[in-house]
C-alpha cells in the first residue's frame, strides 16, 4: 500500500514547518511530504500511486479514499461546505494583456489564489452532474483528484503559507492530473455504454458527451494555464507567453517531432513545406508556444498518417508522397496558417462529425474507438482539444476537406492584447445538480400521491415538478454547447 501522508518522512524545502499554522499541518506539509525517497507502491516520489502512468484504472485509489467521494472519508462539513460555496462562483477570464504584465511570481500568486479554486470548484460540480458518476471508477478518481486538489490549494490559501509552499502545491497538482484526460475518456467511454444500455439514443448520448467534454476540457486548459504561469514565474521569472513567437520556428519543431514519430509507424514518411507571405516583421506574435506547437503536432499527425495510407491505396511505390504543406500568412491583424495534404479528405458523410470526441480515424467496425493508442493516433480526441486549444486563445480552427483528394486545415490567430482566455460558458452546475435531484423526488412523491389517490396533491407535485423542469432546461441551454457559444471574443495567442 502507498505511504499515507502523515506517515511519509519530510524533506528539506528551504522552509521552516514550524513558522506555520499547526491546524493545517497535515495540508501544508504534503507539498514537502511528496519528496520521498521512496513509496511501496511503485518507487515513485509520489503519495498516491495512481500518480504512476502504469496506474490509470486501478480499482483502489488512495485520492479516492481520503477525498470522501459519499461525503465520508477525508474532506470534513466544512469543506464540502467550501467546496460548494466556491462551484457557485464565476471564474473570472483574463486577458493576454493581463497575463503579459506579470513579470513577478507575487502577481500571479495573488490571482491564482483567488481563480484556482474558483476552477477546479467548477469542474467537480460538473462532474457531479454525470449520472453513474459512482459506478465508473476511473471518473470517480478522476473527481476525486480534483477534490484533494482544491482542499489542498484552500488549506494552503487560507493559512497564509509561504510562496515558495504554494508553489509545492501547485506543482503536486500538475503531477496528480499528468493523466487526466486519459480517465475521462476511457470513463466516458464506460459512460456511453451503460446510458446505451438504459436505451437513450446514440446520438442524444455522442451530444451529452461532446458538450460535457467541451466545457470540462476548456476548464483544465484555463486551470493549466494559471498553473504554468504562476510556475513558471516563481522557478525562473519566466512565464508561459513568448512576446515575440517566431510562427515558422514553431511549425519547424512541429514538423520535426512529427517526424520522429512518423518514422517509427509509417511506412512512408512524407516530406513537409513551409512558406511564409506577409512582411517579415509580422511573422511574430505574442503567444503562448506550447498551445500553438499541441495544435500543429495533432493538424500535422493526421495529415501524415492520411497521406501514408493514400499512397498504399495508390499501389504504386516509386512515386513518391505528396509533401504536406504549410503556408502562413499575416498582417497586422492576425496569422493564418493552412496545413495542406493530399490524403485523400474525408467523405461527406463523415464530415458534420468532424469534432465530436466520438469519431476518430481509429475507430473500430464496431463503432467504438480502438485500443492501444500510439504516437500517431493517441486516443481519438486531438481535433476536438485542438479546436478548444485555438478558441481558448481567441483564435479558431477551421477544416475543408475535398473526399478523394485532401483536407485543408486553418489555424486563425489575432494581434490583439486585450483578447481574453476563452472560458467554457458559465454553468451553475451545482445548481443543476440540485434541480435534478429534485425533479426526481418530486415525480416520485407525485406518483407515490396518485397511487393513494390524493389526486390533489398530485396536481400540486406536478405542478412544482413542472416550474424544477422549466428551470432546469433553461440552465441546460444557457449552458449550451460550447461548440456554438463560443466565438472570437477570446484571447489568442495543458
């Protein structure tokens, strides 16, 4: 078994534990505590060993235990009270401008104490909102990472702890969502089947699915975003935007790591050209560089494979591939990059399901998405998260496709400063969940009150569960799928 925390050795930080509050010891000292020497788990500098990527669906996870997913276990009333007093709150979206003007790790200190919470509130209640949430127990440690995350960053928060511990925190908390997005897939996957198995239409079912990733995805990227700059300020006063980012430079390290992998998997490798057209002083921009290199990697990994099998389908080996080609275009306003191939498009009838995280180019005969991703295919979800990754900063991804020849894929990104991070649309989700809950106790007392004969008080139960439906539809659609709320008032540029 993992080394619970009051029972792993302390390390030397450069901090004095006895300088802080003792009503939060067992909080503020797990930053520290993470530096073990060793755990019986798997040997990992890590409390809990689901940190380990050799662990991402095991039945028994100590985040799981001490985060008291029944509202037993480790989180007590009060923070449980704190955590749903914070998933009411807005998370407040920033603008590049402001991002830009922190040059000192105590500037973003201050706002991601007070948005940290905000977020990852937000994304428990969301995730609360599933049906079977219980049953499934990669999402149930999925929430449960999310859980330890805000107790841990309140506890921090509210007993006044040094920087430099925050920062432990934070850091913890990167290493504990490492393999986020892998649980909510292959949970969501368990998901589909057992609502397909109640009888609810598939395509109700893709819908319910794309919309909640949309808005669950985006959250983690802004979380991440705060997360990275606050880091990256406080290790080496560096944050996560380059000012002046060379697009070419980056479509070349894109290119290069595709490459790699390429070679690897591929038959054939096709070769890549990149030109720019636009005066040489607008090929820059103020950007953050990891998004933009995520999106090209995940344009330029589909379009290599397309290309790859499009020249097997041509039987025809001494020709050579068709170069995938990358042209980038600025002005003043903005850049545009189009990424090119000949791979043979993608049909019509494929093409409305372009961006739901249910398609994918691996998906199996039997409708579901193939096992054991690879550098190439990962795990059917790259065009979706990079679309959210363009939107998230202010720009927007945009596919034509050509069945029997090839696809064109623009990447729009924009100048301006004051753009600011493209949040998921605001949804109570607490509250939500509430009317929900609701809804369900009201049908039954309504139908336990027929079944008396009490006929007027069935009336009054429909009634009232009527006003819980009404009210309940309209948060729904307020929510809305991010796909069409979205546009490009965010800020352009885990």
């Amino acid at each position: 078994t993992c080394l619970r925390p009051e029972e792993a050795p302390l390390g030397d930080a450069g901090t004095e534990p006895q300088d802080w509050p003792s009503h939060v010891a067992a909080t503020a000292l797990r930053g520290l505590q993470r530096r073990l020497q060793g755990n019986a788990c798997s040997g990992a500098s890590f409390v809990c060993c689901q940190n380990e990527a050799d662990h991402p669906h095991i039945a028994r996870c100590l985040c799981d235990e001490e985060t008291g997913f029944d509202g037993s276990g480790y989180s007590t009333p009060d923070q449980d009270a704190d955590l749903a007093k914070f998933a009411t709150r807005r998370p407040t979206p920033l603008s590049l401008q402001e991002v830009l003007a922190m040059t000192q790790p105590k500037q973003a200190f201050d706002i991601i104490k007070t948005e940290l919470p905000i977020r990852l509130a937000n994304r428990i209640a969301q995730l609360d909102t599933l049906p079977h949430l219980g049953e499934i127990t990669t999402l149930r440690c999925a929430r449960a990472r999310i859980a330890r995350s805000f107790i841990e960053v309140r506890e921090a928060t509210k007993a006044g702890l040094p920087m430099a511990v925050f920062a432990e925190t934070v850091q913890d908390m990167k290493l504990r969502h490492r393999y986020q997005v892998k649980r909510i897939v292959h949970g969501l996957q368990e998901w589909r089947k057992l609502k397909l198995a109640e009888g609810a239409p598939i395509e109700e079912v893709i819908a319910d699915i794309d919309k909640f990733l949309d808005h669950f995805f985006l959250s983690r990227i802004s979380i991440e975003m705060l997360n990275s700059q606050f880091l990256g300020l406080f290790s080496d006063q560096v944050g996560i935007v380059d000012r002046d980012l060379d697009v070419i430079e980056t479509c070349k390290q894109a290119v290069a790591t595709v490459t790699r992998a390429a070679k690897k998997e591929l038959w054939i490798v096709p070769p890549v050209e990149i030109s720019f057209h636009g005066a040489e002083g607008t090929r820059s921009l103020p950007l953050v560089p990891t998004y933009l290199f995520y999106i090209l990697v995940e344009l330029l990994k589909n379009s290599f494979r397309a290309v790859a099998e499009s020249h097997e389908l041509r039987r025809d080996a001494s020709d050579e591939p068709h170069p995938v080609v990358i042209r980038v275009s600025s002005d003043e306003a903005q850049v545009v990059l189009d990424i090119f191939d000949r791979g043979g498009g993608i049909p019509f009838a494929h093409q409305p399901h372009i961006w739901s995280y249910a398609f994918s180019s691996k998906m199996t005969h039997a409708g579901s998405l193939a096992e054991g991703p690879t550098p190439l295919s990962g795990f059917g979800v790259g065009l979706p998260l990079s679309r959210l990754y363009a939107e998230y900063i202010g720009g927007s991804l945009h596919l034509m496709s050509m069945p029997n020849f090839g696809t064109h894929a623009f990447l729009l990104l924009q100048r301006c400063s004051q753009r600011r991070e493209g949040l998921p649309t605001y949804v109570n989700w607490l509250r939500q969940r509430q009317l929900r809950e609701e809804l369900l106790d009201l049908e039954a007392r309504k139908r336990a009150a027929a079944g008396e004969e009490d006929y007027a008080e069935a009336l009054r139960l429909k009634s009232l569960a009527n006003e819980a439906r009404s009210t309940l539809s309209q948060l729904e659609s307020w929510g809305g799928s991010s796909r069409s709320s979205r546009g490009g008032a965010n800020w352009t540029a885990e």
